[in-house]
C-alpha cells in the first residue's frame, strides 16, 4: 500500500437498497490535502464515516496508513483524527475542558495536553474564553473548538467534513493557515470536503468530484479545469476582416469562432494567447477595442461533473445550520 | 494501550458525566427535594395507614415502625430511580453526536458504557445518602444503627445502582430517541419498584408476586439493609427463594445473590453496549 489512505470499490448500501456510496475508489498520499466535492446526499458524509470506523462498507475495502479498517479498526483510531460536521463539543464543559477530555481519550502526555491546549485555543482566539462553558459561545466558536479537537492528538491523518461552514473569513484563514503548518511540521495528511469551492481550490492538493455515490473525476485543481477545455480569450475588433484564421493558426490555440464583432478563441494557455493576440494585432493592425480571458473555475467544473449549482446546495445546507442550531438551542434549554 | 491509559480514558469520561450532574443547578435541587418529597409526604402518610391496618392486627411488619421499615426500602428505590436515567446520557450523546466522536476515537467501546454506569452509581449514591439523612431527620429509628449497618446499606445501595444503571445504559445504545426512552423509564421504574421488598413484606405477598418480587434484586439489597440498620431485635420476616423453596437468608447471603447478580448483569450490559456502539 503505497497512499496514505487507499479505498478499493467502496460500497455502503443502506436499508431498502440504497446505495450511499457506489464503488469509491482513490488513493491520498501521505502529507496530501485531498478534496472531497460533491452536492449534498453525494456520499461525502459516509465515505468519511467509513474511513474512520464509524461504518462498516457494505463491500470493498479501505486502507489508513496501511492498516486494513475492517480488520483492525483500533489501529485506525490511533492515527487518525475527526473534525465532525455537527457541533459535538460537550455544552456542559469549558473549551478547555473538551480540549482535555480529547487530550485524555488519546493518551497525550498531560503535561504536553495542557500545552497543546493552550497553545491551540490562543491560534484560534478563544484563549480568553477558554474556561467558559461551551454553552456560552457562539456557533462561530464552537466551530472553532470543533476543529482544534481534533488536532490536540497531532493525527497522522486528520479528516474534516465541512470544517468551515458558517465561519468568517479571517477565521477560516487561521484555521487553514495552522493545518498547512502542521503539514509542513509533521507531515499530517487532510482529507475534507467543502462547500466552498475556492477554498478546496487553493488549499487541495488535489480533489475529487463525488455525485450520485460515484466519483466524476479526481486530479488537482488545474487538471480539473484543463479537463473542461482550457482557457478562452476574447477579443472585439472594430473595421477588421473575419481573422478566425489567423487567431486559430496562433500556438496553443485549439478554435476560434466569430460572433460579430467579437471572436472567442479556445486555448491551452490563456496567459499567453491573450499576449499572441495583442502583438499579432500591432503586427496586422486589427483595431482591438477589448481583450478579455476567461480560466474555467472550479464552480464550472463543479457544475460540469455535478450537473447541479454550488449556491442551491449552499441553500441546503443552511436549512441544515438552521435545523442543527435548533437543536443545539433545544438541548440549551434542558 | 496500557491499563493506565484505559482508567485514564475511564477516569475522564466519568468525570464528564459527573460534571454533567453537579453543575445542574436543577439536578442539585431534585437531590435534596425528592427525598423529602418521598419520606416526608409518602413516608409519613403511609404511616399513617399502616398504623390502622396495624391497630387491627392485619399487617405483621415485625416492627412496629412502618416508617423506618419504608425508609430503608425508598433509600434503595431511590438508587432505582436514579439509575434509570443512566441511558439518556448517550441518547444524547448519540444526537448531539458526541457518540460518534468517542467512537472514531481508540477509547475500547467497552469503557464509554462503563463510564456511564460508574458516573450513574456514583450519583445514585449520593442520591440515596441524602435519603437516608432526611429519614434520619424525619424520625428512622437508629437506636441500633452500627457502622456494620450503615456499610451493608452502602453496599446493597451501590450493587443496586450498578445493576440498574448498566441495565439501561445498555438500553440506551439501542434507543435512539428520546421519547422511547422516557416511555419505557416510566413503564418499567413502577414495577420495578412495587414488585419488590421496598415497600412491603413480601412474604405478604400472593404466591406468584413473591415469585416475582424473588427475581428482584431490589428485594434482597432492602432485606440485607433493613436487618442490618434496624433494631435486630425486630427480625425481618424471611422472604427466601420461594421458586427453589430456600429459606431466609442472612444478611451475607443476600448481599451475595445481590452482587453475583450486579455482576451478571454488568457483564451481559457491557457486552451488549459495546456491540451496539460497534461499526454498522
């Protein structure tokens, strides 16, 4: 077993035949961030839950740093860590206190537990409120509890299912900015899914597309967009001759098609088209008016693999939120 | 992972729940009200009627005093009642999915039901201790209480809640809501408590209730308590095992059917708990 995480023709059907996750199959390298993309009810959810012991696969197989999860799924345990959707920190504890608790469930020596603990909590600023009851937050920074909870064990492998839903954006960048650390400094492996697509695009090593239980395409973020054609410029030209020849016969450029005024041009490297063009233009005298260039991004390729929109699914999952702090509140009032 | 690190996960967890417990400002309250509530309400009523039957020579207690006779039985049904409860820890551990966390987590899935059930015992001691000093104010007769009885009513109130309490965290693994849960408290807490020694001789019984009173562990731990802490001149009637014809029991003998039964129970609890909290 090479990867850090090696899933083989994963399957979870549940009661009544449906299939959740529907022949999985990827490789993580050690010291990777891999991105798990997918709408909501893709199977994200409970590919993590069987990777992490949670769930038993209906068939296939899973591998965490070479350990087989079916056959010793103690061993698993102790080298991975997990940041859960939900909000599971203990309302009835102080931050510290859950932090501890984790501390204890692991076997952190203490002495390093506390440091660890003080250390993390002042990352993510809720040193001050530290001793305070869980109760007490605010959804922002329970969140952010959750999220150093699972780190207080440095797992070889962390994984992290929605780990910045509903956080500002100052805090997501610490968050992310303290788990590329701890990849730099112990070589840690993340896997996470995310509903924020530009953020899987500048953290993930590489991402996998997940719909339907099956995964669409995998490969970095670049290879993602190249698989949907490349970049495409635009040019309007003013009193100029039809140039598609000319723009087509241009390095790198795959097509280039008229539309009045304006000619869109496919092509491998954008960067460099749009300077070809320019150039070309002063050469031949094309009277260009305007010049643009368009990179595919991930929401396109999102769409592409998905057929379905990032902004429904955020919907969604803000109805989820809602529900979610609904019970948090319920449990308040106990 | 050395046993040091399992009491240290054991310690830890347990500590939760207690901490869960103490800091309840509501839970303090229920502490100190519902012995009142039982001793000083029932306690003293039931008295009351007993002493009318009594004036008429029905009912052969041998004591006179219903009241401490009831005392030492709602000290036990007190543990009961509060071990109960011990399964809606992880139903809502399991929703609020904390479960799932402790799950992913190399704790052995035998040390979470654990946990529960020694945080569950620890409380329903404290709870019944607390009865028990209300009943001392209200008038539980302790002319002839020694240290040996205050300890066999120590022990029988400890294996009573570690019985019950391992009986229904292993309940709550398998419930997942809430309601569920509360329906089958209620339904079972009553007979639990009636089909038993705590509030009545059971050698009054009808043949088929003793039979079903002997089953009880809750019959043996009041017999065992209440010939220990009340005045031995009032010997307590005998109660034996009327299924296998045994005669009355000693207080020794009736701690041992307690324990070895607290011991089954918390055995099979356990096993089946940490099958539950398995991957599915």
């Amino acid at each position: 077993m090479s990867g850090m995480i090696e899933a083989r023709g994963l399957v979870k059907e549940y009661a009544g035949g449906v299939r959740a996750v529907d022949g999985v199959d990827f490789s993580v390298a050690e010291g990777e961030i891999f991105g798990f993309l997918g709408p909501n009810g893709a199977g994200k959810s409970t590919t993590i839950s069987m990777i992490t012991t949670l769930s038993t696969p209906t068939s296939g197989s899973v591998f965490v740093d070479g350990i087989d999860v079916a056959r010793d799924p103690g061993a698993v345990r102790k080298v991975i860590g997990l940041v859960p959707q939900d909000l599971t920190s203990d309302d009835d504890l102080s931050g510290r206190e859950n932090m501890l608790l984790q501390a204890d469930l692991y076997g952190v020596p203490r002495r390093e537990a506390k440091e660890r603990a003080d250390e993390l909590l002042e990352m993510i600023q809720l040193h001050d409120a530290a001793d305070r009851l869980v109760d007490t937050y605010s959804g922002g920074m329970r969140k952010r509890l959750e999220v150093i909870e699972g780190l207080i064990h440095r797992p070889k492998v962390l994984f992290l299912d929605e780990p910045t839903l509903g956080l500002d954006v100052q805090t997501r960048k610490i968050i992310w900015d303290h788990i590329l650390d701890m990849r730099r400094e112990h070589g840690m492996t993340v896997f996470l899914t995310t509903h924020y697509l530009e953020e899987a695009d500048f953290l993930c090593d590489r991402i996998a597309i997940i719909d339907g239980g099956r995964i669409k395409i995998v490969g970095t973020p670049d290879e993602l967009k190249t698989s949907l054609g490349g970049d495409k410029v635009y040019i309007e030209t003013e009193g100029v001759d039809d140039i598609c020849d000319a723009l087509s016969r241009l390095s790198g450029v795959r097509s280039a098609s008229r539309d009045g005024r304006t000619y869109k041009i496919d092509t491998e490297d954008g960067d460099r088209t749009i300077r070809d063009v320019l150039s070309a233009a002063a050469d031949n005298d094309w009277h260009v008016v305007n010049a643009s260039l368009n990179h595919p991004s991930l929401t396109e390729v999102f769409l592409e693999y998905t057929g379905k929109n990032v902004r429904d699914q955020m919907g969604d999952s803000s109805k989820e939120e809602v529900r979610r702090q609904n019970l948090q509140s319920r449990r308040r009032q106990k | 992972m050395t046993a040091s690190e399992y009491s240290r996960q054991l310690l830890s967890l347990t500590g939760r729940e207690l901490k869960h417990w103490y800091r309840s400002r509501m839970q303090i309250i229920v502490t100190i009200v519902q012995p009142l509530v039982w001793l000083g309400l029932f306690g003293l009523s039931a008295e009351v009627f007993v002493n009318m039957i009594e004036s008429k020579g029905g009912l052969d207690l041998a004591t006179t005093d219903y009241f401490s006779f009831l005392s030492v039985g709602i000290i036990l049904s007190t543990a009961l009642t509060t071990s109960l409860t011990s399964g809606m820890s992880v139903v809502w551990d399991r929703r609020f999915g904390f479960l799932d966390k402790l799950r992913a987590s190399p704790v052995p899935r035998g040390v979470i039901p654990l946990s529960k059930v020694l945080a569950s015992t620890v409380k329903a001691t404290v709870q019944a201790m607390a009865v028990f000093a209300v009943a001392v104010a209200l008038g539980l007769d302790v002319d002839g209480l020694t240290m040996h009885g205050v300890s066999v009513l120590l022990a029988s109130v400890i294996l009573i809640g570690l019985t019950f309490s391992s009986i229904f965290v292993a309940l709550g693994t398998a419930i997942k809501s809430f309601d569920t849960y509360m329906t089958l408290n209620s339904l079972l807490s009553m007979p639990m408590m009636f089909v038993s020694g705590v509030m009545f001789p059971t050698y009054k019984f009808p043949a088929w209730l003793k039979a079903a009173a002997d089953l009880n562990p809750l019959t043996y731990a009041s017999d065992a308590a209440r010939a220990a802490c009340l005045d031995p001149e009032w010997l307590t009637p005998a109660h034996g095992f009327s299924l296998l014809s045994v005669p009355n029991l000693s207080i020794a003998e009736d701690l041992l059917v307690v324990a070895i039964g607290a011991a089954v129970v918390m055995a099979l609890s356990l096993l089946f708990a940490g099958r539950a909290l398995r991957a599915q």
